[in-house]
C-alpha cells in the first residue's frame, strides 16, 4: 500500500513496473488516470489549481486505501494525488489496484476513485481565460457514487 500527494507529474508506467515488479501473485493490474479537463460545465479553463491540508489528506487516503484491502484480495495498491497548479491536459491522479484476480483490482480501483471523487479533503479552483476563477463543488452524483458502497461489502475472493 502506497499514498502519496505532491506536485510533480507521475510516470504511468513506470509506477506500474515499480508496484509490480518481481511479484508472481499479481494477475490482474486495474489503473485510472484522470487529467485535466480542457472545459468545465461548457466553459473553457486555463489551469486548475488543487489544494489539500498536509497531513490529513495523506492519512485520509491512507485509510480508504486500507479499506480497500479489506475489501478486497489485492496484491498492492497505489494512489498519487497531485497539488499545485495543473494545465489542461495535465496528470491529477492516478489509482492502481493489483490483485490475482481481476474483479477484485476493477472494484476495488473504483471504490478508491469514487472515494477520491467524494471524500477526500482536496479543494479544486479552476481558472478561466477571462481571469476569473472559482472553486469546484462536490457532485451529487459523486456524493451517490461513494454511498453504493456503503450499501454493500465485497467478499474476499
């Protein structure tokens, strides 16, 4: 298990390698990737800038990444947050799940992105190019997304 925020950009791949790497237990990888967004709601922007509390949002994501393992059967895990200002097209995040088996890494890189999406104490400011910005409100469909899984509990395969 692994968590880390932080400003500079990922390398997929090479996250991937380094969570996998020399492990045999591992047959399903599951990742998500989420950039920045050229527009929001019809509007173009020019750069979105995310904010966090040090501390908190580490251990807040460390928790939900521990509950995924009891959840699910997984191998190794892993979430990077970016902070700072990001571009359109810019890496935000990125969520593996590793497992034996593949339903496990699909539920359980879902349950940490709608965890992420809803729960995470992150704040998001997009800029537009008329100067003005302003910050991002939670979605009631995300806000949705995370109560499903309270509604039910995964068995360990």
């Amino acid at each position: 298990m692994a968590v880390r925020v932080e400003p500079q950009d990922f390398d997929i791949g090479a996250e991937i390698a380094s969570l996998t790497s020399g492990r045999t237990d591992i047959g399903a990888v599951v990742t998500f990737t989420g950039t920045v967004r050229g527009a929001a709601g019809g509007q173009p922007i020019t750069s979105m800038t995310l904010e966090h509390y040090p501390g908190m949002t580490e251990a807040e994501l460390a928790r939900v990444e521990a509950e995924a393992h009891d959840r699910w059967p997984l191998s190794a895990s892993l979430i990077v947050h970016r902070i700072g200002e990001l571009r359109p097209g810019d890496n935000i995040v990125l969520v593996i799940a590793a497992s034996a088996h593949r339903h496990a890494a699909f539920e359980a890189a879902e349950f940490l992105m709608d965890y992420l999406k809803s729960r995470a104490p992150f704040w998001k400011k997009e800029a537009r190019p008329d100067g003005n910005a302003s910050w991002v409100d939670a979605r009631e469909s995300d806000t949705a997304a995370v109560e499903r899984w309270h509604k039910r509990s995964a068995p360990k395969v």
